[in-house]
C-alpha cells in the first residue's frame, strides 16, 4: 500500500514508499497513529537506520523569549492553527 497521509492543510502521497518501512515527522497529526505526539520545547529526536526513535532535551531550558503573532509576516502569521 502506498503512502497516504493527510490532515487539513498537508497532504503526503507517495507509491513508491509501498515497500518500505518509515517515520514521518509532521507540524500536526497525519494519520490514526496512536503514537504520534507534539514534542516538547528544546526535544531532539534521533532516528537510526533500523529506524529507531531517541528523544532526548538537548536544551532544557525554555526559550527566554517567545515570538508574538504580530511579530511574524502576515504569511508567517496565517500558518499555524491549534491542534484539533
């Protein structure tokens, strides 16, 4: 079976990955999948070859500065929306 994943704003299709194992990583929830999570501000995630995940904080401290909407263009600005 090919690739088919989607939310309301992104769409991933690819047949050619029909035989092969993957991990998407995606800005919101791309499927059914169970395991799939927002990462925590300052994690890392590692994926070897065998496709093994690692999560580690790399930064533990939270930002000391957080941008506002209207700082952001308006393109920039238009782009996120909460989680569903």
């Amino acid at each position: 079976m090919p690739l088919i994943a989607h939310s309301d704003r992104i769409r991933a299709h690819r047949p050619e990955l029909s035989e092969r194992e993957i991990i998407i990583v995606a800005t919101e929830r791309m499927n059914s999948d169970q395991r799939w999570r927002l990462l925590d501000a300052g994690e890392l995630i590692q994926v070897d070859r065998s496709l093994n995940l690692k999560s580690s904080m790399v930064l533990p401290e939270p930002p000391k500065y957080l941008m506002r909407l209207d700082e952001l263009s308006s393109v920039a600005a238009a782009s996120p929306h909460p989680v569903r």
